[in-house]
C-alpha cells in the first residue's frame, strides 16, 4: 500500500520538479547570446497567427452564448440593459485568456511536446549536447517567449470579438438598444479589468509552452513515448492553467 501511494507523490513532486527547472533554465538562458530572432517571429507565426482563426470563432460564439443566456434571465428583473456590461466583464477578465490559453494548449502546448520527444527519442537533442549547444536555448527559450508575446495578443482579440458577438444577440436579435448596450458595455470596466486579463495570459502563455516543451524534452520510450508525451502535456497544461487561474484572480483583484 505504501509503495502503491507513494509512486503517484513521487511522480507529482517530479513533474513539479522539472517544471520549475526547465523555467528556470529559460529564464537563467534568455539574457545570453546568440539571439536567434528568426525562430522566434516564426514561433510566434505559428502559435500566434495560425491560431487566430480558432480563437476568433471561439470567442465570437461565447460571446454569443453569454448575451442569450444572460438577456433572457436579466429581462425577468427589467435589467436587461446590462448585458452588455457582463459580456465585457466577463470575456475581459475570465473568459478570454482561459478560452484562449485552454485553445493554445490544446494546439501548440501538445504539438510542443511532441516535436521536442520526436527529437529525444530521435537523439536530435543529445545531438545538440555533442555539439556544445545546449537545447533549453536553442529549443525551449524561444518557443517560451513566443507563447508569453502572442497569448495576450490573442486575448485581446477575443475580448473584442466575444464583446461583438454579445452586440449581434443583443442588439440585432433581442432588438436591445445599441447605444445603451455600448455604453453600458465600456462605463464599468476599469483598466485593472484589462490588464488583469492580459497578465493572466502571458502567465498562462509560460504554463503552456513550460509544461508542453518540459514533456517532450523528458520523453522516453519511442513513438509510444511520443504519443504519451504529447497527449500529457495538453492535458497538464490545461489543469494547471485553471489552478493558475484561481489563484491569479484571488490576488489580481
């Protein structure tokens, strides 16, 4: 019973462990040259511009399905004018840098870990060793940097577009009225709402490419390997993106 116990703390203790080593290395790599640019704008290209288009549907459609589910209950006490104003909050603070961070992990965190387990059982990384590179730089720093940059840039994106869609149910299919929905939408968000939101993401930017690219480096056991590594890291990432949360919201406001 002890053995049976004590295996699934180790491994926890482990994945922590590695975690927080791979960041630091990141962190302890990111100051020194060389500065490969390059892979890092194409970093960005592939986890910031592919995924526009998923997060623009994504956001645009909750958005949507905030304003029919709060117009409705809202009517009933002659509130509905301040659907707008949870539409916006919402999306701005909570809804989308989850939505969007959850949507990063599930695309690039996974396709992370299996690039950099596709190297390891390959020995592409200890390739890198042999030549005197070490792979955190070369691998994980700009893949790192490039998720914390463009997660809050697609966060933007989504508020504006959740808040859009929220606009077409309100106003286009509830008949509300439109400048009472924008200014009712805008009167009672502050800055720290925005900012707070943006925080958030670029947080849960570092979660996501951390933990996909601590998977694949640590990857072991071929192909099979690979395949474990991959759907581990999707699922890690978007756990600790929703313990993050938690305690990013307890003490952003």
């Amino acid at each position: 019973m002890k053995i049976r116990l004590w295996k699934p703390v180790e491994g926890f203790f482990l994945e922590v462990g590695r975690n927080f080593s791979v960041f630091g290395r990141v962190l302890a790599w990111t100051p020194r040259p060389p500065y490969d640019v390059w892979e890092l704008l194409r970093q960005m290209i592939r986890v910031g511009v592919e995924s526009v288009p998923v997060v623009f549907l994504t956001a645009l459609f909750t958005g949507m399905v905030m304003a029919l589910q709060t117009f409705s209950t809202l009517k009933r006490v002659n509130a509905e004018s301040f659907v707008g104003t949870l539409v916006a909050l919402s999306m701005v603070r909570e809804l989308s840098p989850v939505i969007s961070s959850l949507l990063i992990a599930g695309r690039c965190g996974s396709a992370m870990g299996a690039e950099l387990g596709t190297m390891r059982v390959t020995e592409q990384i200890d390739a890198l060793e042999v030549f005197a590179t070490d792979p955190i730089h070369y691998l994980v720093v700009p893949r790192m940097w490039a998720t914390v940059l463009t997660l809050p840039m697609l966060t933007a994106l989504a508020d504006v577009v959740g808040i859009a869609g929220g606009y077409l149910i309100s106003v286009i299919y509830f008949g509300a009225n439109p400048v009472t929905y924008m200014d009712n939408t805008f009167r009672f968000m502050d800055y720290d709402d925005v900012t707070s939101g943006l925080i958030k993401a670029a947080v849960f930017g570092a979660i996501v490419s951390v933990v996909g690219c601590q998977k694949g480096f640590y990857t072991v056991g071929g192909a099979e390997g690979v395949g474990r590594a991959t759907t581990r890291a999707a699922v890690l990432a978007s756990i600790s993106i929703l313990v993050a949360d938690f305690f990013l919201t307890k003490l952003l406001y």
